[in-house]
C-alpha cells in the first residue's frame, strides 16, 4: 500500500537504498532541493515537495528484459550439425536488492540428436570370452545404436593395471608373457590403450577388437579409473564431438584401484587430470600418476558432461552400485552376464536411461540466487520447486520458469554485471544465457561527476547524487559542522531540545535525556530513535523487529504493520488459508475462530481445523487417504503409481514422516491390503506454518504370516507348557511329601520321650535271650 511504502522511503539514507526499499520508492537528486528534506519519498511526494520531475530516480525502468536470442525447437539438422531444444537462448535483464525476477524457457528433446559412444573393455584374461562375443557382435551393436538415433560414432580402448610389483609379477618371463601360469600366450601388462578415434566405421571398430590381445595382472582390481580419466581429458585424441551426447561403457569383471593404491608399487604423485598418451594410444606416465579419486573422477564428468555405464558381472554389482550412488547423475550400472552376451541390452538400457531424464544447472555465484520450477510436462497439477524431470518424452515440450534473486551486491564494486549460463547437465553446447545487470549504483552516480567543493555543501564536501560526502572533520546533511570547532553552541544545542508548548527558549532536556547532542544533531542511546530521542525502540522478539522487515516496521515505539498482518509486534497474520480444511472454504470447520492464522476451537472440538469433536475419529482422515496409501506403498516396497499426484491435487505440498509402530499421538486409521495381507496403520496429520502439511506414518512393513511355522510354534509352546505343568505338579507332590513326613517324624520324637518319662508306661515287646551256655549245644 503506499501509506506502507511512504514508511520504508522515508527513512533510506542514500539514492540506492532508497530504490531497493519499495516498487514506489524514489530519490530526488536536484540540487536545488531543500536539503533538510528528505530526498527518498514516493514520486508523487517528491514532485510535491518541489523537486524537478527531469531529477527524480525511480525504479520504473527496474523490469528491463529482453530477449535477446529465441530461435525456435528443431531437431538435428546433419548440414548445421546442430539441434536446437532450448528456448529463448539469450536474454537481458537488469537485476536489484529491490526484489527478484522470473524469466521462463522451453525445453524439447530432438529427435536423432547425436551420441559418442566410447567402449572401454577390461582386456585382462579372465575377459576373454567377453571380447570374443563382441567380436562376434559388433554389427549387431551398431544396428542396435542405429535404433537409438540416426547419428552415432564408436571408440574403443582397453585398460589392464598400472605394469608394477605388486600388481604384476617380476619374473622376466612373466613380464613377456603374463598369461604363463594359464599355458596360454598373451601381451605384456599395460595400463590404457587407446585403441580407435570415435569413428562411424563400424568395420574398423570390429577389427581393432579382433586385434586387441588379452594380457595379464595379479590381482583382481584393475586400472579402470586411470583409463577412465584418459578417456573424459583426451577429448582430442579420443575425438569427442562439440555438440553431441557422450557416453562411456566400462565393462570388466572386476574392481577398481583408486587414490592410494600407487603407493603399493612407490607411485606417490597426485593424478594432475591431464591428458598422457602417446601417437600410439598408450598411457605413457602410468607409473608417474597415482590412480585417480572418485571426487577427481566426478569433478571431470561434471566439466565433460560425460555419462558413465558400468557393465559388470554380477558377482562385482553390488560394488558397482555403491560407487553409482557416489556420483547418481552421471553414472548407471547393469548387469553384465559372463560371456557379455547382453552387451547390446545393456547399452540399450543405458541409453534410455540417461535421455529419458532432463536436469538443468547454473553458473550463478553465491551472491545470486537461482530457484527452478516445472510441471515437468504435466505431472504435477502445480509447478514444483525441482529442476529435474524423469521419464521425459522426445518430442515433447517442457517448461522451466527460473527466479532470480540478488542476495547482496558483490564485494568486488567494480562487478557491474554478470553471465549466467542455464545448461542441461549432460550436453554443453546448448544454454539459456542470462546478461544480468547489476544495479548496484544509481544512474546520478553512474552518469554524472560530483560537484567538488560544492556550495551545497559549504565548500566542506562533494555533491554526489543529491547528497553531500562531506570532507573529513565535517559533518551534517550540508557539511555545516566542524568537528574541531563547534561555533553557535547554544545555538546548536536548542537544535536538539524537542519544542513543546510554553517552551519558546527551548530550555527543555537535551536529546529527551536520552542521548547526545553533537552539531545540532542528536545521536541516540541505544535502545532509543527519534529527531530528539522522544522514541523507544520496539521490542526485539524473537530476533526480530515488528516481525521484521516483511511484516512492520518500527515507528516511534510503535510497530505500524504492513498489509496482511497485524498484532502489537505484527506477529499475527490477517491471512485465513491456514484455517480452511483441505477441500473445505469453512474457516475453522464451523466450530472455532480464525486468530493469526490458527484455529482457536469451541468447546468439545480440536484438531488443526477444529474437525474433530471429542471421542470421535478426526473428520479429516478420509482426505489424507492417497497420500498415506502412497507413503505406506513405499513402505512396502510397492510402486505408488499417480496417488502422489491425486494426494498433491488435493492438499497441495505435503511431507511423509514414518515414527514408530507404537506412537500414541496417531489418532487416524488406513487400511491396507494386498492379495495375501491386510494391515492396519496408524496415522496423523499436521499444518505447518509454511502451509505444508505433515504425515506421520507407522513405519512397519505387511508381511504374510508362515502358517507353518506358526502351527510349529503353537504346537512347541503347548508341548513346553505341559512339561512345565508336570514339572510344577511334581514339585508340589514333593513338598507335600516332605512336609507330611516332618510332621510325622516330630509326633514319633515327641512318643518317645513319652515312653522316656512316663512311669505307667510299659513297652508291648518282650524280649527273650538263650543262655550262654546253651548257645554251641546241639538239641
């Protein structure tokens, strides 16, 4: 609003300040201008404090852009060996603190758009039925390229490793003949060679194979980064195109030696990424370099724009695949059977790979800001911050729109302007070319010298944009104050008594007490404002201002808020889209009020929406169903299909956080089902304050239930609870028996002492004995 706009002029210090502060801001750069005014104001307010229209600067020439260069989609043209699938291809804009700017481009894949293809074979022995199947197949993977695209070429090298102990053995008869211990006979150990200039002779790719000879190493990692980065360097030599799609085959069956691994053989200088091969295709300094590093490797796709497919068997995949994920935009892996009889599959698979995705990168420094949106086509009902699409169509017409921020101007002053190139990551011919000016001075100081010595400035300064730079020891808006010798000191220090009613000899405090009085002029204490002080500064919460520079302002210890907020601190939004339910225009569902932007609910209901009423499920559930299909798809390794673009239709941006299976705050419930399973899983729903709704989700795969080995269990668990049931039962009967047979033992204890003490007592035995003398007798 302008009153909003009056506010942010009024206080801008300088002519560029003053532009980048607001749209309708605008500085007054005449001289003949009262200079105790201030110079930034809107355009109107200028002209009606008097300043000449021909001497205002204003930010109506801001939205300068141009189209510089907007040829229209072709495809490949074989007489300007040329495709064109990005448009405008150059534009010109000026560029500002003031706010950002979108420009929009079309991309469009060409049809038979050209491809260099380079085929870089382990040649060690255990390869060796793998070159004789390409020898065999070499015809048919050129028919199979010709299918791909009409304009292809074919290179062809090998590697073995670097020819040094450890990697190879000493013996001179091994040296000559690595393949000894196999009774064969092959070529000495070499690092890289290259072997054929990327050419259209398919017959003469089929003969360098059929010459090549195996040879030989002692271990089962091989030179493939050494050769690698040879091939990506020697672009002469290796005969890469301008203007074409690059890709590179890597098959072998075994792993790489990487940075480090020289030192084994006393190799102990850096890769320098620069190009060693001979006349011949060999790779002279391979016992001058270490092999390279991965970080070298990706550094040097990323400047070829090269895209990299591993054939490798499978017992080497999974290596292959971790490597991938290491660098995911340039390379691909594919399984290659041992014979590499699936050659032409692979490549295939490779190449569709790579062209069926799209992504684009800037060379904007840091002091820019380069945000993508696209629909990819179609595929999302809105533009979504990404600058990839996948699964792209040739022949179809994608459009990007690219925002353009100036975070600061650059530290170097003298940087006026900029170029920035837009490029698909993995072709470099083609560009958006952006001719970004900088508006980091205005026009006045651009165009005009200063006025010296200036009268406007009391002989004290320069005249420079409707401002005096005054000289040192002065100071004041007209260099009207000497800082070594203050005249008029009363008079000076009445400048800085705020008037007041009855106080016509200014005898009031000096700077409200608050600060101090230096020329006339008031500098403050901190935590006051003010021409004389009068003002306390706002209160800071939270870092921040009146809710900071995009909501309020500060105004005399006052926040004045900017439209769509409001509050004491300007902290409240006025906006109501963060109390309306997915689908639903009821503020609050009809049960709550609508307060900074969050529902304040009735009596009996909660939720984010005051959609759920008390002890019954949330009413929303149901519109978060996609969404949460989708995520538990995932979950369960299922593909999702378009439910993401259902759930984004409905709800717009969300995100999918999985908790654990026994989180009590999920008060919603999804089912899910597949031909063997039914589950269910709990779930919830949040709305963040960027509008962003947040899902959180059990996390737990659906698995189906062994019923044999659930009958197992059962029938174990049975068979050990019996045995613990006879095992307790036997225990019992034990101390039973035990304690039966101690109480008895005591009732005979206590009888016999019985027997012991009573006189009336007589023992039912009698006992006999046979006399001494009888007992040898015979009867």
């Amino acid at each position: 609003s302008r009153a909003s706009a009056q506010t942010k002029c009024f206080f801008q210090k300088n002519c560029i300040e003053c532009l980048d502060a607001d749209e309708e801001c605008a500085w007054c750069t005449d001289e003949f201008y009262e200079m105790r005014k201030s110079r930034c104001m809107t355009k109107q307010e200028l002209l009606e404090s008097k300043c000449n229209a021909s001497k205002i600067e204003t930010n109506d020439d801001y939205s300068y852009l141009q189209i510089k260069k907007n040829q229209p989609h072709r495809d490949f043209d074989s007489q300007k060996l040329e495709a064109i699938q990005i448009s405008p291809q150059k534009l010109s804009l000026r560029l500002g603190k003031l706010g950002s700017r979108t420009i929009t481009f079309k991309y469009k894949p060409a049809k038979n758009y050209p491809l260099d293809m380079y085929y870089l074979m382990d040649l060690t022995w255990s390869m060796r039925d793998d070159k004789a199947t390409l020898e065999n197949m070499g015809s048919q993977l050129a028919v199979a390229l010709a299918n791909l695209t009409a304009n292809y070429q074919l290179g062809f090298g090998s590697f073995a490793d670097k020819p040094a102990v450890p990697f190879i053995q000493s013996e001179p008869h091994r040296l000559q003949n690595p393949c000894y211990s196999e009774n064969d006979q092959c070529e000495p150990t070499y690092g890289f060679r290259h072997r054929l200039k990327i050419t259209r002779d398919i017959d003469s790719f089929i003969a360098q194979v059929k010459e090549s000879n195996v040879t030989g190493n002692v271990d089962n990692l091989e030179a493939g980064l050494d050769a690698l980065m040879q091939v990506l360097v020697c672009e002469k030599q290796i005969g890469w195109g301008s203007n074409t799609r690059k890709i590179v085959i890597v098959a072998t069956d075994g792993w790489l030696h990487m940075a480090g691994d020289g030192l084994l053989a006393g190799i102990v200088e850096e890769n320098d990424k620069q190009c060693h091969l001979d006349s011949d295709g060999n790779f002279v300094d391979a016992l001058k370099y270490d092999y390279p590093s991965l970080e070298q490797i990706w550094r040097v796709l990323l400047r070829s724009k090269t895209a990299v497919i591993f054939a490798v068997t499978e017992a080497q995949q999974e290596y292959y695949r971790r490597l991938s994920d290491l660098m995911p935009e340039f390379t691909s892996v594919g399984r290659l059977q041992d014979d590499s009889s699936n050659i032409i599959q692979l490549v295939d698979d490779g190449y569709r790979e790579f062209v069926k995705r799209v992504e684009f990168v800037d060379n904007a420094p840091n002091y820019l800001q380069i945000r993508y949106t696209t629909d990819c086509g179609g595929l999302y009902h809105e533009p979504q911050p990404i600058s990839r699409c996948d699964n792209i169509e040739i022949g179809k017409e994608y459009k990007f729109n690219v925002e353009i921020q100036l975070l600061e101007y650059p530290k170097d002053p003298s940087i006026t302007n900029v170029i920035v190139r837009i490029e698909e990551k993995l072709i470099s011919n083609e560009a958006v070319e952006l001719d970004i000016d900088l508006r980091t001075i205005c026009d006045c100081e651009k165009n005009k010298k200063p006025m010296e010595l200036s009268e406007l400035c009391n002989f004290n300064g320069d005249y420079v944009c409707g401002q005096c730079q005054c000289y040192v020891g002065w100071i004041g808006k007209t260099c009207e104050c000497n800082l070594q010798n203050s005249q008029n000191r009363r008079e000076l220090f009445e400048q800085c008594v705020a008037p007041s009613v009855g106080d016509d000899l200014r005898s009031g405090p000096i700077c409200s007490d608050r600060g101090e009085c230096i020329c006339g002029q008031c500098y403050c204490n901190p935590g006051f404002e003010g021409e004389h002080c009068e003002c306390n500064d706002c209160a800071v919460i939270d870092g921040s201002v009146c809710g900071g520079p995009d909501h309020g302002i500060c105004t005399c210890g006052s926040c004045s808020c900017f439209e769509s907020w409001a509050g004491e601190n300007c902290e409240c939004t006025t906006a109501t889209t963060g109390c309306k339910a997915p689908s639903h225009e009821a503020l609050c569902s009809g049960h709550g009020q609508c307060n900074c932007g969050r529902c304040s609910c009735d009596e009996a209901f909660f939720g984010p929406f005051c959609e759920t009423k008390d002890g019954e499920q949330p009413a929303l559930c149901s519109s978060y169903e996609d969404c949460v299909r989708c995520a538990i798809h995932g979950i369960n390794d299922l593909p999702c299909q378009d439910l993401d673009n259902k759930c984004r239709e409905k709800i717009g941006l969300y995100k999918v956080q999985l908790v654990a299976a026994n989180d009590d705050s999920l008060n919603c419930t999804f089912r899910f089902s597949d031909e063997k399973n039914v589950c269910d899983y709990k779930f919830s729903y949040e709305l963040s304050d960027i509008r962003e709704t947040l899902l959180k989700v059990q996390n737990f795969q659906c698995k189906e239930i062994n019923l044999i080995a659930a009958g197992f269990t059962i029938a174990a668990s049975i068979i050990v609870g019996g045995l613990l049931m006879l095992f307790c039962y036997r225990c019992k009967i034990t101390y039973d028996d035990r304690k039966m047979f101690a109480k008895f033992e005591k009732e005979r204890e206590q009888e016999t002492q019985y027997q012991m003490e009573s006189p009336l007592y007589k023992s039912p035995i009698s006992n006999f004995k046979v006399p001494a003398e009888m007992e040898s007798s015979v009867l």
